[in-house]
C-alpha cells in the first residue's frame, strides 16, 4: 500500500474540474492554469508525483494522438504518386516546418531528426571525421551530459587534440576565463551544454560562440536541459549546432540536430551513395525518419501555441510560444525556490548548484547531497511515496567525479517540469523531512 508521510496529508490533492476548457485562462496575470495544463497530460492523472522530469517529460495527449493518427491513416512509403503516399509526405515535411519554426531555424532544410540527442552527435562527429587534421583542436567540458563529449573524443583518432574546459569548483560554473586559456587558432570545435542536467546552471552559449568565432572556430550546443524550460532559438544561440531531444519537451522519444544550412552542405553525406551532399537533410538521416514521431512532435509545436495565445499572446507562432514559456519560467522559479529555501535550511544538505533562482537563470534541476548520507539512501525512501526523484551522476560522470561525489552514489536530483504543483513540491518536502531524521 501507498504510505503517506504525516505532513503530505495536509496538502490538497490535485483535482481536475468538471466542464473545464482545457485550455481558458482566466487571470490576466498571465499566470498558469494549472488545471488547464495538467489536462493536456494522461500521465498527470495518476497518484504518481513525477520530479524525474530531467530524466523525461510526460507526455502531451495530443503528441500520443498524433502519433495513434499517423499509424492508423498514413502508414505508407513517402515520395510516391498515389494520394496517401502524398498526404503523408505533406505530414512529415509539415511537421519539419513545425519544428523548425519552434527552434527558429532560417530554413526547414537545416532540421535533421533522429532517434536521439547521442545517435545525432554521433553522426554529425561521423560526418565531421574526414574533415579533421593532426594538429585540430576541440574543447569539451566536464560538466556535459557523455552525448556531447564521446564523439568528439572519437574524433582523436583522425588526430585531433582534444582539451577539456573544466568546472570551476568553488562557483560550479563554467568561466569563461577558463575557456580564453584554452582557445586557440587551432581550436575547430567546442562542445557545451546550454544548461547542465545536474547544476541547472544556464551557460551564456551567445558570448562562448562569439568568443569561439573569433578564433575561426564552431560552437555545438546540447540543449537538452534547456528546451524544456526556455524557447529555443536556434539563431540567437550563436551555435553552428544545436541539438535536443523531444522526449524531454513533453513528446516522444525522438531528437533534433539543427545546424546551419553551408556548415551541414559542407558534411559528406551518410546516406545511400546516390544520396548527394546537397541533398539536405536526408544526407544524414541514413534509414529516413520516423515519420510517425515527426508528425507527432508537431503537436509539442502546437501546444506550445495554444498555452501562449490563452495567456492573451498575439502576434506570430512564436511569440506565442515565447509567451508560453515565459509563464513557465516564472512557475517553475517559483517551485524550485520552495525546494531550494528548504534544503538550504537543513544542516548537512549541501546543493550541488547555484542555491538560489536568480535572474531567471537557474532550470528547476535541483541536485543535492547529503553528508554521510548514500544518496541512494535518500531516493528510495522517497520512492516509498509514489514520489519519482533519482540519484547518479546523469551521464554527466565526469562533472560527478570532479566533485568527488561518486562514493556518495552522485547527487539526489530532483528535477520539475511547469506542470508540476507547489502542492507537489510541499510533498516531497514532507518525505524529505522524514528522510533526514531516518538513519542511513
Ligand atoms: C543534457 C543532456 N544531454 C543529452 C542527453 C542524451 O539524450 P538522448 O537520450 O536523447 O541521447 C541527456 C539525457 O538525459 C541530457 O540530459
């Protein structure tokens, strides 16, 4: 049976209201409907408390319907005459434009889908290997999740040099003093994350590419902990690359690399040998698409609209959009506060990141260790509530091992999405509380 702490039992739970118009806003306070948010996800309705959203996102019914559509009405081959072949290439190019106009790539072409964020670094370092010199040098961080680091590193064997930005220990940032040290004319890559999966720290990816393109070098950015939380713009990142993954921007698992339109002409293609390098973006979707989970990731795309426009947003998609997430941010500030202002009142807590939102400028990925504590320890009491947290290092292994911190299990995080409640948070304060008193 659920066991419940003392304290969450004076927490309301959350209930849905009859008749609600999923998506009616009424303050103009530009304040999230809850409510009418947590309706737009299957998976809200359960008693489960899902605070593992770094980990994935729940998922949009819209997208599941998407993807249930797409199966059922338009399951053929591209490319054909014949009228269904036709009406599902116009639903697989439509959900392209869809996402390239989400992330504000210039043109739809420079939107490459695959399985995942680590499958699509590996194959742009792929397509990047012949292209390399003895003498080229790339800087990785120690604080990237492994998908932005590994291929690179593989990048060795055509004689690259590979230099590591590293974590500053004292600020857990990534300064940018460090990185002039290391940059070089010889410098041909850096590889950074926008946000880190662990620290919730926010990387300034704009002033790294400037600094970057001074030197003739590129910049790719991982923005997996990023997209849920910000929009994405592609443009004003200054990244020649930007890559994320949709099952953790409240779609399936599925991932997009864009780059711009010269630097991906300029790649080899890694597709049939009649498959040209002009031939964008095909050249490096070996295999094509999954057509279903494109057209399904529109819908991410269209939500993201609706949100915006109930707010009392006008003006293009992504205004809307940038409506949206604005109200995101301010939500989710607010409850990773309530989480922050309770573990920096306990003694032997320590925070692995900044311990205050400030600026807008911290994700609600709050990683924390206990002293003397295995941060397993702390997980699986709070499992017993139906509370989904987890403790590791994230495949951010080496960020986990430059601090030390892999004796402990790596850090408990908890990691919270806009639609998650302060109600929800409240609770698992509640466990936290009764966890800290238990013996290890
Ligand atoms: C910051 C970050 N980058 C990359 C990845 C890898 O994404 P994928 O599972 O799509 O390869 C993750 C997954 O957790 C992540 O958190």
């Amino acid at each position: 049976m659920l066991q419940v702490p003392r304290r969450c039992l004076t927490f309301p739970k959350f209930r849905r209201p009859r008749n609600f118009h999923p998506m009616k806003i009424k303050s103009p306070m530009q304040l999230l409907n809850l409510s009418a948010i947590r309706a737009e996800f299957p998976a809200l309705g359960s008693d489960c408390i899902y605070l593992d959203n770094a980990g994935g996102s729940q998922v949009l019914r819209r997208v599941a319907d998407r993807i249930h559509d797409y199966l059922i009405t338009t399951s053929v081959q591209l490319g054909a005459s014949y009228a269904q072949s036709q009406r599902a290439s116009e639903k697989v190019l439509s959900a392209r434009r869809a996402v390239a106009e989400m992330i504000n790539a210039a043109h739809d072409d420079e939107v490459v889908m695959g399985p995942a964020t680590t499958a699509l670094m590996f194959i742009l370092t792929h397509a990047l290997l012949p292209g390399i010199a003895a003498g080229d040098e790339i800087i990785v961080t120690n604080t990237d999740h492994e998908a932005n680091i590994g291929g690179w590193m593989r990048l060795k064997q055509a004689g690259a040099e590979i230099k590591i930005w590293e974590v500053n220990r004292d600020s857990l940032m990534l300064e940018l003093d460090d990185l002039d040290r290391i940059l070089s004319t010889r410098t041909r890559w850096v590889a950074m994350t926008h946000a880190s999966n662990v620290l919730g720290s926010v990387n300034p990816v704009a002033e790294v590419a400037r600094r970057v393109h001074a030197v003739g070098g590129r910049l790719c950015v991982d923005g997996v902990a990023y997209a849920p939380h910000r929009l994405v713009d592609v443009q004003s990142s200054g990244a020649d690359i930007y890559v994320f993954s949709f099952y953790k921007v409240f779609g399936p698992h599925y991932a997009v690399l864009w780059g711009h339109r010269d630097l991906l002409l300029s790649l080899p293609s890694l597709n049939h040998h009649f498959i040209g390098s002009e031939d964008l973006p095909y050249k490096l979707q070996p295999g094509n698409v999954n057509f279903e989970l494109s057209w399904g990731c529109a819908g991410i795309a269209d939500y993201l609209h609706d949100v915006g426009t109930a707010l009392g947003a006008a003006g293009s998609r992504r205004q809307c959009m940038q409506t949206a997430f604005d109200a995101f941010a301010r939500h989710e500030d607010r409850l990773a506060e309530k989480l922050l202002a309770y573990l920096r009142g306990q003694p032997g807590v320590r925070i692995i990141g900044h311990e205050r939102v400030d600026e807008g400028n911290r994700m609600p990925t709050i990683s924390f260790v206990v002293a003397g504590r295995h941060s397993e320890s702390i997980v699986r009491h709070v499992d017993k509530f139906n509370i989904g947290i987890r403790f590791g290092d994230f495949y951010a292994r080496r960020l986990i091992e430059a601090l030390g911190l892999q004796t402990q299990g790596g850090v408990v995080r908890v990691s919270m999405a806009h639609y998650n409640t302060a109600e929800e948070i409240d609770r698992l304060i509640g466990c936290l509380e009764e966890v800290m008193e238990v013996p290890s």
